[in-house]
C-alpha cells in the first residue's frame, strides 16, 4: 500500500507596506531681524496657508519665542524648513 502524501496548500505571498506614521513638526523661532509681513509671507508660501492662520502663527512666535508651523511627513517638512530658510528664519524639525 502506498502512503498517499498531501498536497500542501500553496498560499499567495502578500506584501504589506508596513510604515510608521511619526508626524514630524517644524518649528520656527522668533528673531529681532525680521519683520511680521516677511514672516508672515513666508509662513503662507512655505505651508500654503491662509494670511489669518500665518498672522496667529506670526505672532506666536513672537510672544511664545518659537512655534510649531508645519507638521507632517518628513520630507514635507524639510520642503516647509528649506522655505522657510530661504530669508534666514531659523528653523528646527523634531518627531
């Protein structure tokens, strides 16, 4: 009598993207140099918001001594803190 060998169940492989989602923030620091209207446009090109969100975020900054501008994946936020940094604000990315 011969043994009869099961057939073993062949399962598709299935790639998952597994990724951690730490959001990044920038944060921008006050400065003596320059001015709210420099800050403020710069804040709205760098995160493309409106002029009211980049006028509280402004004046934040001015009386906290830093704000978070940005957050977001990283490379976003090196996109924000490069434009940012293109008048010398100075800048800083944490997780």
């Amino acid at each position: 009598m011969t043994e009869e060998k099961p057939t073993p169940i062949i399962e598709p492989e299935i790639e998952e993207e597994t990724s951690v989602g730490i959001p990044f923030k920038v944060i921008l620091y006050n400065d003596d140099w320059h001015t709210f209207d420099e800050v403020i446009n710069q804040i709205i090109k760098a995160t493309n918001c409106s002029f009211e969100k980049a006028r509280d975020l402004t004046f934040e900054v001015h009386v906290k001594g830093k704000a978070i501008i940005f957050f977001g994946p990283l490379p976003e936020c090196l996109k924000v803190s490069s434009v940012l940094e293109e008048i010398e604000l100075h800048t800083q990315i944490i997780s």
